[in-house]
C-alpha cells in the first residue's frame, strides 16, 4: 500500500512539450508534415511551401485558439492528409527523456497524484505520452479544455477546483519560465522551472534554488530517491 505524503503536498504537475517530452514530434507534424503536404498539393517546392504555411502561422500568432488546432490548419489548407496520418508518419520522433519514468515511478510509489497540465491540444499530449499516461490521472490541455491560449492563473485556479485541492498542495514543473513558473506560483503553488538546456538565464534570481536541469532534481526536494 502506498504511503501518503506528509508534507502537504498532494499532486505534483508536469508540462509536456520540453519537459516530459522533446519538441521534435511537434516541429515534424507542424514544420515539416503540414508544407509538405501543402507542396504537394500544390506543386510547390517545399522551401516555397514552408515559407507560404509558416507565414499563415505567424498571421494567425500564437494567441489566437486556431494557432493550437491541427484541424484547422488541415481545412484551411485544403489538406486530405488526416490528423492520424501525420502522428502515425512522425511517430518516431517521440522521444521521452530519459529521467522521466524513473521520476514518475518514484513520485507514484510515494503517494502523490500526477497530472499534466500543458498548452497543447489534448491529441498532441495523449499521443506523445501514451507509454507514461498510465501515471497521470488527469490531462489538462489549456486549449482543447479552457479555450485558453496559455496556461494562466486561471488556468491553474481552475485545476485546482477540479481536483478539490489548495493551490499550496501542488507542485508544478515546467520549461516555460512564465507559464510554468510565474504563472502558477502568483496562485500559490509551488513551481519549478525545467531549464533542460542549462541556459543559465536566470542566474542570480531570487527564486534560483527552483530553477532545476533535469526532473531528478525535484526528488532531493521532497527526500526521494530512485530505487
């Protein structure tokens, strides 16, 4: 039987894109999959083609709902690939990090509720993270479930009424300094940026000790170790 946390926190929450996973599904289905498609459609060259889709995406900006939607984009085109045709074709750019099984396990053994709480569409999230889902108990899709073009303080105000939980029993880990980190600590929840890339941009902060280079470190934090 798994024992239960004692020190008031309940659920720890993960971004997707460059936290759990690498960009690299994403940039093939939305750079690559889509201009090509489009090429074809067209008879263009792909340099042409890429050049006309990534000006319609800039157009449209990313704080707009459309930007998020891979259906939109198809119909906007004029595109007969399929949402499942792309995933199937780049699904051999998924790529899990490699710390995060071992994080997972060891925060589930440990009692806590794992959610994902990101920007993608739900499909983006579910397809990339189907060999880990089984861990998370709830996906939270700011776009697909809030119609929300970033994850705000609502965002998180509002995952937290659905788990029933105060914003000071969760803890969130992500790489967008923002979203991930500004955002959900102005509500109360206790917020780690992912900084996989060691960039060392926020060298000297005053919330420094939260800025971590890969999930592992977050165990020392709550006194866990990976078996």
């Amino acid at each position: 039987m798994m024992s239960q946390p004692e020190n008031g926190i309940k659920v720890f929450s993960f971004d997707v894109d460059g936290t759990l996973v690498s960009q690299s599904f994403a940039d093939a289905v939305w750079l690559r999959g889509i201009p090509e498609a489009y090429a074809a459609k067209e008879c263009l060259s792909f340099e042409r083609a890429f050049e006309y889709v990534k000006g319609e995406y800039d157009k449209i900006s990313e704080h707009r709902i459309e930007w998020y939607r891979l259906d939109y984009w198809l119909q906007k085109f004029g595109l007969e690939i399929t949402r499942d045709e792309l995933f199937t074709r780049y699904k051999g750019e998924v790529k899990i990090y490699e710390d995060v099984q071992t994080v997972l396990e060891v925060l589930k053994e440990a009692g806590y509720e794992l959610i994902i709480s990101s920007n993608a569409a739900t499909e983006f999230v579910e397809f990339q993270t189907r060999p880990i889902l089984e861990f998370f108990s709830h996906v939270f899709s700011a776009t697909s479930d809030f119609e929300e073009v970033k994850k705000s303080n609502n965002f998180y105000a509002q995952v937290c009424d659905i788990l029933d939980v105060e914003p000071q029993a969760v803890v969130h880990i992500g790489d967008h300094w923002v979203f991930d980190f500004l955002n959900p600590r102005e509500i109360g929840i206790t917020a780690y940026f992912l900084d996989r890339a060691r960039t060392e941009q926020t060298k000297g902060e005053k919330d420094e000790q939260f800025v971590v280079n890969t999930l592992g470190a977050i165990l020392v934090d709550y006194n866990l170790e990976a078996t």
